[in-house]
C-alpha cells in the first residue's frame, strides 16, 4: 500500500504547553498522515492569554539561516506552506520570500495563510502589518482564512473607506431565523453588527436597492455608519415585507409565488422609501 | 490513559525530521500523554546531512521558559524527559528544574538518555561527564545508556554479561530504580545477526531486580532519532506496565522494530537499486507508523529473563 506523501512547511509559533501556532496545527496534520516541517517562530511558556507568558522570538535572519539549511541539503520541497500569527514586519516579508522561491520549486505548491489582524473589533498586531499582508501575503496565498474583521480590513486596505458584508451565514445570537451582516467604516471607525430576519423566498433585484439605499443614507448620515445601515436595512425590510404579503395573497394559500409576483412592490413603497422606519438596531462593535 | 498524563521533554527542535522532541512528541501524544515540549535547539534537520543551521537556547533562556510556567502554577508533571545536551551549564539547569518539579510532585519520574557517545568514542564535550555522573544519574529514575555510556559513567569496563549486570546494579545504587543498557557488543545467542540489549528495573518493596535480556536484529544503516523514540516508548510503556520491564521493553522494541522497519524500506526504495539511502531518506517513518505506535504487534521471542 503506497502511503500518502504530503509534505507540509509551516511557519508558526511553539509554546511549550497548550496548543497554538504550531502546537495546533502539526498534532492533527500528523495523525492525518502528512510529514510537517515546522519553524517555530517564537518559543514561549505557553499562549499570551495567561497571566504570564514568557520566551523568545525567532527574527527574520534566523528564520533564513534555518530555510537555507534546508535549502542547502536540496530538500526544499514542500506540497504545503502554512502560516498564522505573526507580529514582525521583516519575519514576514522573509515569510513571502521563502514561498516565492518555494514555488519556484514546486508550482503546485499551496500557501495555506490565516491573515491574523485581529478580532471582535480591536487589531492584535501592529499596523504596520497590514500592507504587508495586502500587497505581498494574500497575492501569494492560495487558500487564506480570514475571520469578518480581517476580510474588512483587507478590503479597506484595496481602497474602499465603507465596507457592507450584505449577508453571510455567520450564526446570528437571535436564532437561525435570522442572518448576519457587518458594516465598516475605517475613517469613522465603526463598525457594526445587524440581525436581519431572514425571508423564505428568492429575491432579484434586492442588491441593487440596498446599494441604491446605502449610497443614499451614508449621504445623508457621513459618518454614521449605524444610523446609515439602519435605515438602510429598514427601508429593505419593509419592501421585502409588503413584498411577500402581496405574494402569497396572488400565489394562494399554500402555493410558492412565482419570479413575477415575487417583483419587489417598489412604488408601493414610497412612503418607506422617504422615511423609513427603523425596525432593527445595528450593534455598535467597539474598536 | 485514564488520567491525563503530563510529560516535559526538554529535547532539540529539528525543522525536517525526527531527531530529539521531533521523535518524541508525536509517539507519546499518539499514545494518549499530554506533552509540554522546550526545544533546547532548533535546527534546520540532524547534523548526519551534508548541511545542517540553526540555533541554540542558552541555559538562561531556559530557565526564562521555565519561569513562565511556574508564575502560571501549572509545574506540574509526571515525567521528564532528556536527552542529547552539549553544554553544561545547560545540562545543569535541568537538573535544577527537574528538583524542583520533584518537589511539587514526589511521584515524578525523570526519564533520562545519558547521551555521551558510542563506540568508544565521545560526541559531547568531555566536561559534560562528570555533570550525568555527579548530578543527572542522582535524580534519574529510568536511565537509557549504551554501553559506551554505562562504562563512562560507572568508570567500570564492560566485557561479559556479568559485568553488564553488575554496572546496571552500580547505576542503581547511583539512582535510577530502571536502567536499560540500550546496545551492548555482547555476542547474543542468536548469532551476530543480533545485537544483545539489557535492563534491570528495582522491584517495588525488595531489594532485587527484574533482570532481561534482548535481542534486536542489528540493521545495515545508520539511523538518527532512533535512541530518542526508544526512551520516549520506554516512558510510555513503563507507564502503562509499571513494575514489568520486561512487558514494556516487548513493547517498546517492537515498536522500533516496525518504524525501522518500515523506514528501511521506503529508504531502499528511494536510493534505488544497490544504492546506500542518504540521511534524508532515511528519516524515521514516524507518521506513517502510526498504528504500529499505538498498538504494536509484539516481536516474539525478542525479551528474555536473565
């Protein structure tokens, strides 16, 4: 039986107790069946959520002198490159270099990154960081892991100040009845959370109106980004609403509307439209 | 494993391979033990290969390590483990440490490879000798010298079975209730295809041994890691058979026996025909070998009463 022969290299850290950065990542990638290189990119006692940490770092010299002696025995092959938290500018920038040539070697190769900026509203890396990982990390990157505020952050970082996420399948605190969206305003520095009631119908034609409705409100509300989403998500709401009332009173109890009496009641609307009234309270995520 | 069990292995880090924590860890987290790894060195792979680069932690940096554990109160072990150490000063705060975490827990057994050298020959700075002798061996509690290494350490020569049983008893006296002579040039019964291995463990409450004998076929290469992957399964099977060496060195030898096994194959293969592997390719197939860890088909016929 000729056994799986995936080589990964990952660059992460090393706690001596608990499970982070390389701790996690090479147990189960083990017992999987794949070989796994690892530079420990620090050594600590153990993560820097306990009272206590202490330990040293691996700078971006000595992560090459580790990469040359690899280099130098002509067994810089790797299937995989696996990377996650890292604080230092130069050690990551080291980090891209390695994979360029990595690839050289192996075109097939496959750079698996979690881009950690932070969470929950605050960043837990310089700023420094940031371009790095937006000009020279991602474009390399094959597969990248982002949580909400980083995939923010990095679309902040290609230029726009206001960033939506309209819909995802993030679990929303009032139910599965409900959906999540997220807004961002880097200049402002909000950002926000919403639950929005989910409806059981295919819409077309909703993201335009929320566009439409966005570009309206951050006009009137330019730095407000809560007031902004919600009006703007009210105003959707009660389309939507009278919307399908209207549509199941044509389909008739029972049956599924139809893609025309699903048409969004736009004229209907109207008075909505001009002031709408706000039915769900956007959570001001702090920075 | 009902309890979680809790190892400290202060071993050298290689980026590829399986050499020190590398051989280590793996086995004894597959084997259900929770391991606390502080890599005295990380490296790029064994210094076998043509090139090898990297860096050392200094005896201050561990201590450093160390410190960070206990202002988190979580020194708490039930077993560590050593094993190859250059510098003294290293060395030394190791036994400090290992003090100390005997002092939190009297039931700690301290796990040690007295990695001196082999053949007649020293690959340590001699200065590192009289530190296992005078203080290592006195706080060990299962040892795992070769021969090479029971002789430097006991100043007694070893040239028959008797005198081998003799210095395990002198290493006893000097500390450990558990030593394994790891390899021994002794003729072994089966003929010279077989290398004759021995241990003697202190049987709880009296003042004799369990004494065995075992012979392990000898392999035409030259393998690294496989010294730190013998102590790490003696850790755990002495666990799992206390009070029985002679069911935990079946199991342990038997575990090397398939992972060398398996390694000499892939290796063979990878050279090619008639050719000799080189160190890269013959890097232990430690995940692959997998299931053999967990539960090794036992090797008959390879452990024996003395």
């Amino acid at each position: 039986m000729h056994e799986m022969e995936c080589r990964v290299l990952s660059i992460q850290s090393h706690v001596v107790r608990g499970y982070v950065g390389n701790k996690s990542a090479s147990f189960p990638l083990q017992v999987l069946g794949f070989e796994v290189d690892s530079i420990n990119s620090v050594q600590f006692s153990n993560h820097t959520g306990y009272s206590h940490w202490k330990g040293q770092v691996l700078t971006a010299d000595e992560l090459h002198v580790l990469y040359e002696g690899i280099k130098l025995n002509n067994v810089h092959h790797y299937d995989y490159v696996l990377t996650g938290y890292t604080r230092d500018t130069s050690f990551l920038e080291m980090v891209v270099d390695i994979i360029q040539e990595l690839k050289r070697a192996n075109p097939n190769l496959v750079y698996v990154c979690d881009p950690v900026l932070g969470d929950h509203g605050s960043m837990y890396v310089p700023q420094n960081l940031h371009p790095v990982y937006k000009n020279k990390v991602v474009p390399v990157a094959d597969i990248i892991t982002p949580n909400q505020f980083e995939v923010m952050d990095l679309l902040h970082k290609m230029g726009p100040d206001t960033v939506v996420i309209t819909s995802s399948d993030l679990p929303s605190r009032l139910g599965d009845r409900f959906l999540v969206s997220l807004g961002s305003q880097r200049t402002s520095k909000w950002r926000v959370r919403m639950e929005i009631p989910k409806v059981d119908a295919v819409f077309v034609g909703t993201g335009d109106l929320f566009a439409a409705m966005l570009l309206a409100w951050t006009h009137h509300y330019p730095n407000d980004l809560k007031t902004a989403c919600e009006k703007t998500f009210s105003v959707m709401h009660h389309v939507i609403q009278r919307t399908i009332s209207y549509a199941h009173e044509l389909a008739g109890p029972g049956r599924r509307p139809s893609p025309p009496q699903l048409e969004l009641r736009m004229v209907q609307s109207k008075a909505d439209i001009e002031d709408p009234a706000i039915v769900m309270e956007a959570t001001v995520l702090t920075l | 494993l009902e309890a979680p069990c809790r190892v400290l292995s202060i071993q050298s880090h290689v980026v590829r391979g399986y050499v020190g924590n590398k051989s280590a860890s793996f086995p004894l987290q597959v084997l259900g033990f929770e391991v606390d790894s502080i890599n005295s060195v990380q490296f790029s792979n064994h210094t076998g290969y043509a090139h090898w680069k990297g860096q050392v932690l200094t005896a201050e940096e561990l201590n450093v390590l160390y410190d960070g554990i206990k202002l988190n109160n979580v020194h708490h072990y039930d077993y560590v483990l050593t094993g190859y150490t250059r510098d003294t000063s290293f060395l030394e705060t190791v036994v400090d440490i290992v003090q100390e975490l005997k002092r939190m827990n009297p039931k700690l057994v301290y796990v040690c490879d007295p990695v001196m050298g082999d053949q007649g020959s020293m690959y340590v700075p001699e200065n590192i000798l009289p530190v296992y002798r005078d203080k290592v061996v006195a706080v060990a509690d299962i040892l795992t010298p070769n021969q090479f290494e029971a002789e430097l350490l006991t100043g007694r020569k070893i040239n028959t079975e008797k005198d081998a049983l003799e210095v395990m008893d002198l290493l006893h006296q000097m500390g450990p209730d558990t030593v394994v002579l790891t390899s021994t040039d002794l003729p072994s019964p089966r003929g010279d295809q077989f290398l004759v291995a021995l241990g003697s463990q202190k049987i709880d409450g009296t003042k004799s041994t369990q004494k065995i004998r075992m012979d392990m076929p000898k392999v035409d290469a030259v393998f690294v890691g496989t010294g730190d992957l013998f102590a790490a399964m003696l850790l755990a099977w002495t666990h799992l058979h206390p009070n029985d060496l002679k069911a935990a060195c079946e199991k342990t030898i038997s575990v090397m026996h398939h992972v060398i096994k398996r390694t000499m194959t892939y290796a063979n293969e990878m050279a090619g025909q008639g050719k000799r592997p080189n160190p890269a390719q013959l890097e232990l197939r430690m995940v692959q070998s997998k299931k053999d860890i967990e539960d090794p088909a036992i090797v008959v016929e390879r452990v024996m009463d003395v």
